[in-house]
C-alpha cells in the first residue's frame, strides 16, 4: 500500500460526518509539521479548521479541501463497513474516498514530496482544511477566508481537491462553478370548501401559470464557459391532505444555477415582476450561497493542465458544470482557483469508491502542480 493509500484509508477511519474532524486534521498536520509548515487551528462555532504555511514570503499556492463527509445512510446497506476502508478488485471503500479525504492524502504526500526535492522553493505552499464543506457551511472556509482578508493574506493560485475528473483521473478541471441562489416562496390564498369556490382563493392555481413562466423563461444563453442559467423547482407543498378543502397557502422550494452573465439581483428582480404580473399574494426568502466565479487562461490552469499531460499523457477538459464547492468562497479575494480530484461516480452514494491507484495519480499531478508554480 502506498503512502498515498495508506492515509487515505487513516483518514476514512476517522468518521468525520459534518461537522465532526474526528482526528483527521491532526493526522494531516503531523506529517506537515514534519517538513516545516506552520500551523494556526481555527475554530469558528462548531466547525474546526486549519491554516498551515511553509515559506515566508514571495506568491502563495494553497490546496484547499474538507475533512468532513456525508452521512451513510443505513450501514448495513453498505457492502463494507463506510469507515473500514478496504481495497477490493483494485477499488478504495469507505466514506470520503472520493470526497475528499483521497485528496487530502494526496496533497500531504504531494508537500512531501515536493519539498524534499525542493526544500528551498519558491514562494510559499498552504493548506487551507476544514470540517464544515458538507454541510451549512457557515463557520469553515469563509470565515477563514474572511480571518486571511483581515490579516491582508492574499492567496493567488488555489487548487481544491474536489473529485472533478469524470471517467479517467485528470479528464476534467473545474476552472469555474455557477452561482446558486435559492428561493423559498409561500403564495397566500383564501382557505375554503371544493364545492364554493367563489367564497375561497385557490393559490395553487394563482401559482400555477407564474410557476409555468419562471419554468419556460430564457434567464440568458450563457457563455463559452458556462451553460444558460437554469430554474428548477424541488419542492411544492400545499392543502390539508383532504380532497373537499382548497389550501390557503401554497409553499414552493426552487433554485437557479446561474452563470456569469447573470447576477442574483438580476434573477431576483427578475422573478419578482413575474410574481407581481400573476398577481400573487406572496412571500419569498431568496438566498444566494454562491456567486459564479471563472478562472480562465493563466498560471494555475495551465499548470494543471501541463501537470495532468506529464502523468497521464492525457488532455484535461475544463469544465464549470456540477454544484457548488468551497471555491466560491475563495475565487472573490481575486485568487485563481481550480478543482481537480479523482473520479466522482460514486460522491455521496453508498458503496462510495475510487480506483486505488488514482490516488498516487492525483498525488503526482498535485506534485507537478507544484513544481511549475515554485520549483
């Protein structure tokens, strides 16, 4: 087993459900601490996190990513135990194999390695780690971000260590994410019986047709990195479950994913004059968790991508597509960002896996990453 494996598996063994770290952090930091990095442990609300730099001055690359994994789901649905890794027909079980804590030994024992070819290079290396990607993610990498804003700590290049790569490891680079705004809407109506409705105000069918136009609405045609911005209902909720009452309230959950040539505001006052048109009586609680961010031609992608040709010989697709990741946290404060991690058919799902040897893949591309930003 490769060092790379070995602490992946360590780290699976830690079961670091959002916002639990269960250990893995230290495990991580043991071996940074060994090769000079310097570490300053940041606890915001209940969520752990790290900061630890090598290097005192010059530009500063960091590897971000998450200890923290989602919940199992039964385990006895699982064929092997989600925190007894194991490797079976060349593949790693266990929760987070892919997501991320594959990643994360990835970039341990990338650091290693770069720093025992390298010990006097370039610029400065950083690991920017927390425990709460999974979840809210209200007291992780934002708070640190904002902690190195008002410390005017500036990161330049970030690589994440999302599992971006889609069939073969280093297939894909997400060098961009669309934003993602959220929207909680009650349409209020008149509660009555089925048989008067001219006593009662069915607010399922004042929803309908405005529900109808937001659906077909062209919000924009995207760009050369991103698709158009799309509109999806999740959730409607609505009546007392019997079948002679019409409801007096309808409650719809839905959600843009939006690119670049869009902004929230715009989405918002958008939707707003739809509703308004339609004549509802509503409230709505839009919630932006993240805005799009791009990083398009420059050091770090082409980093990357001469990163990923060097080990696998293969050309890297970028990509903006999937949800959100930590990196729209990171991409404002003006740093290139990019993800790139193994293989990510089985994020989240029970079984979670990824092909063993993809591991020492991603830790070599990591390397090389490193190696063309500050050997």
């Amino acid at each position: 087993m490769t060092p790379t494996v070995q602490l992946t598996c360590d780290l699976i063994s830690r079961r670091s459900v959002t916002p639990e770290d269960a250990g893995c952090m230290q495990l991580m930091l043991e071996r940074l601490e060994k090769i000079g990095f310097k570490t300053e442990h940041l606890r915001f609300g209940d969520t752990d996190n790290f900061w630890s730099v090598r290097g005192e001055e010059g530009p500063l690359f960091a590897f971000a990513g998450h200890t923290d994994v989602v919940p199992t789901g039964p385990e006895e649905n699982w064929k092997i135990p989600p925190f007894e890794p194991q490797i079976v027909d060349g593949m790693l079980y266990g929760r987070g194999a892919a997501d991320m804590k594959g990643s994360l030994a990835a970039m341990v024992v990338a650091c290693e390695e770069f720093v025992a070819a390298h010990p006097d290079h370039k610029g400065r290396i950083a690991l920017l780690i927390t425990s709460d990607e999974e979840g809210p993610a209200k007291h992780g990498t934002v708070k640190v971000v904002e902690w190195l804003e008002q410390r005017n700590e500036k990161i330049d290049w970030c690589l994440v260590g999302e599992p971006s790569s889609t069939a073969l490891a280093g297939d894909v680079i997400k060098n961009g994410r669309r934003g993602s705004l959220g929207l909680e809407l009650t349409v209020f109506g008149i509660q009555g019986h089925v048989a008067y409705p001219h006593l009662a105000e069915n607010p399922v069918h004042k929803l309908a047709p405005a529900l109808a136009e937001l659906a077909g609405e062209e919000w924009d045609q995207g760009n050369d990195f991103f698709p158009a911005t799309s509109f999806q209902v999740s959730n409607i909720n609505g009546g007392t479950g019997a079948t002679n009452v019409i409801p007096g309230e309808v409650k719809v959950v839905c959600n843009w994913r939006f690119s670049t040539e869009n902004t929230a505001e715009e989405l918002e006052s958008r939707a707003r004059a739809i509703f308004d048109k339609h004549g509802l009586k509503y409230d709505a609680n839009f919630n932006l968790s993240g805005q799009p961010f791009l990083t398009a031609a420059g050091p770090l992608v082409e980093s990357a991508q001469a990163a990923i040709r060097k080990v696998t010989g293969r050309e890297t697709q970028l990509s903006t597509a999937g949800g959100t990741s930590d990196g729209r946290f990171i991409a404002p404060t003006g740093a290139q960002v990019v993800e790139l991690g193994p293989v990510n058919a089985t994020i989240h799902k029970v079984d979670e896996c990824v092909k063993a040897e993809d591991l020492d893949l991603v830790k070599d591309m990591y390397r090389e990453v490193l190696r063309g930003l500050l050997a």
